[in-house]
C-alpha cells in the first residue's frame, strides 16, 4: 500500500495487515529537500521579499515593459515553487538590469535588489534545482517502482 503519511493512511496499513505500508516517495522527497533548501533560507528570504515586492499593482506593470515574464512567490508547502521562484528570479534579473534608475527608485526595487555574488549563488542553487525537479517528475511516473525511487534517492544523495 502506498500514500502519504497521515494518521489515515497509516491505521489503513495496519488494519490490512497483509501489505507493508509504503510512505509516498514525493512526500519524502519533499523533506529531503527542504532540509537541503534550510541551508540557503536566507537567500530564499531575499529573492521572496524581491518576488513578493515585485507582486504589487505598480511593480508589475513596470516589470512588465521590460520582460513578459511575472514574479513567483514560494508556497511553504510545496518545493517545486521554490524551482519556480527562483527560476523567475534569475530570468527577470537580467531584465532588471537595462531598467531606468528613475523606476528602480520610484517604485523600491533597489531596497530589494541581490548583490552580484547572491545572484551568482541563486544561479548555482537553481541548477540543483534543475536536477530536484527531474526527479520529481521522474516520481510522478506511472511505472515507477521501488527500486527506481531507490536509484533516483541515492543519486540525489550522491549531488
């Protein structure tokens, strides 16, 4: 039997007796990197405060006459939006670049803007994220067996 780990779940397991409860791979995954993620907290804080400043009605629409792509927040809950956050930080970040200093200004953006070599650090943890995200697709796999979660575990492990 296979699910996540809620009391439910788990009395069901028991009760069967004859199946050995499996916890939910994605469920592990998911705390698996967020302990790796604890350690780079502070420059998530940063790129969220950026996201989340970014997010307002006036800092939208200037963002939007350099770039098409939106700010992402992350949801505590689920890692992937992390991916996604910081995947939107690195690519509006060059946008950000050729913006006038006048709209910088204006509208606070300085106030939240990452140095070079926190920029350089976000581009480094979003290739790691690159690898997190591919396994986590590759968890979603209809086929998936135990000892394919196992090899995708152990070479995450290995990174």
């Amino acid at each position: 039997m296979i699910g996540d780990n809620c009391s439910v779940n788990q009395a069901i397991g028991r009760k069967l007796d004859v199946l050995p409860f499996i916890g939910c791979a994605s469920h592990r995954f998911q705390l698996a990197v967020n302990d790796v993620l604890a350690n780079e907290e502070t420059l998530l804080a940063k790129i969220h405060a950026l996201m989340k400043h970014l997010n307002t009605i006036k800092c939208r629409a200037a963002l939007r006459k350099v770039t098409p792509l939106a700010p992402a927040v992350r949801n505590a809950t689920r890692w992937s939006s992390v991916f996604s956050m910081v995947d939107h930080y690195t690519k509006p970040h060059r946008a950000l670049q050729p913006m006038d200093h006048a709209t910088i200004s204006t509208h606070g953006i300085a106030l939240f803007m990452l140095s070079e070599s926190e920029t350089a650090q976000a581009t480094e943890l979003l290739s790691t994220l690159y690898d997190f995200q591919e396994v986590t697709k590759a968890l979603q796999d209809l086929t998936l067996t135990l000892i394919r979660v196992r090899r995708a575990f152990d070479w995450v492990s290995r990174q």
